[in-house]
C-alpha cells in the first residue's frame, strides 16, 4: 500500500471530536443511565459511580456501544473495546464519556493510546 493509501485510509478511521460530538455523546449516556437505572438526569454527574450510584453492570455497558456503534457507523471490534477497558477500567460517568470519544476519534486504533 503506497503512503497515500495509508494516510487516506488513517484519516477516514478518525474522526473530528467537535463540541457537538461531544455534546451528543454526554447527553446520549446520562439519558441512557437515567433511563435504564430509573433516576431522574439530574441526579447523574460527571462524578457518578456507574456501579456504586447507579447499580450499572457491564450488559448496559455493552448496549450503551452498541448505541455510539451503530449513531457513529463505527467499525470497532468489541475485543478492541474489552482490551482497552482492561487497561482503562472506567468508574464514572464522566470517564466512560471519555471512553466513548476515544472510542468514537480512535475507532480500532484506539489500542494504540495511553
């Protein structure tokens, strides 16, 4: 493959964070936890434990990605994503949202980040 193709091909992978994205992706996961641990938004934060504070288990995890796969057309293999969370284990909402602009900029690269 010439580096034309390479970069091409690297560049289609990635995706632009906006402050929209980002937006839509914070909203997206407090109205999924909201919804699916029956508590109203408000009481969801940044700091919020998943398991501690909203009883989440990795089912919901597991759909919320399903979610941003299919709203971001994203080709990411799930092992990619389990590899990553072993490395990067996520507690709160706030880091999960974080988890999900990687996942959503990075696609199956996103093993190769710190």
């Amino acid at each position: 493959m010439s580096f034309s193709l390479f970069l091409k091909e690297f560049v289609r992978r990635m995706t632009e964070i906006t402050e929209q994205i980002r937006k839509e992706v914070k909203e997206v996961v407090y109205n999924f936890f909201a919804e699916e641990c029956e508590v109203e938004i408000d009481e969801i934060n940044d700091q919020t434990n998943i398991i501690k504070d909203l009883d989440g288990d990795s089912l919901m995890f597991l759909e919320l990605i399903e979610i941003f796969k299919k709203k971001y057309k994203l080709g990411i293999e799930l092992k990619t994503i389990g590899k990553y969370t072993v490395r990067h284990p996520v507690e709160t909402i706030g880091e999960l949202v974080q988890m999900q602009l990687l996942i959503i900029e990075k696609g199956n690269d996103i093993l190769l980040t710190n």
